[in-house]
C-alpha cells in the first residue's frame, strides 16, 4: 500500500487495509468531499475532511433563518 499520507510513512492502520480490499480506488462525482490527512504533534494522524467543494454544489436555501427577538 502506497502512503497516501504524505509523511513518507505508513498510516497506523497497517498495511494489510489495502490488501483486503477495505480501501479501494473510486472515480470521483462533483459531490465530493476530500479527505484531509493531518498529522497532530505527537505523530499520529487525524482525519480531516474538506467540504468546501460540497457546499459549493449544494442548492442553496432561500429562507432566512429565524430571528430569536
């Protein structure tokens, strides 16, 4: 399994994740949310997730949001 992390290391899940077909490769849609790896202080690695371009093909809703007076 290729690092996909960036780090020049493998993740803390192990190798055999990509060997049993838990990951696998998907073409990507226009609803996409793109899974940002980021490595903490302390070397592990959180999961992040960037839904920027989500929101920019969401429809978007017309009704103001409510006034608490």
């Amino acid at each position: 399994m290729n690092s996909a992390l960036g780090f020049g290391r493998e993740s803390s899940c192990g190798k055999s994740v990509g060997q049993n077909g838990v990951l696998t490769v998907c073409n990507y849609s226009e609803w996409v949310a793109n899974i940002v790896p980021v490595e903490k202080k302390d070397g592990r690695v959180r999961v992040c997730v960037d839904y920027r371009d989500l929101n920019k093909a969401s429809p978007k809703d017309n009704f103001p949001l409510p006034h608490i007076d």
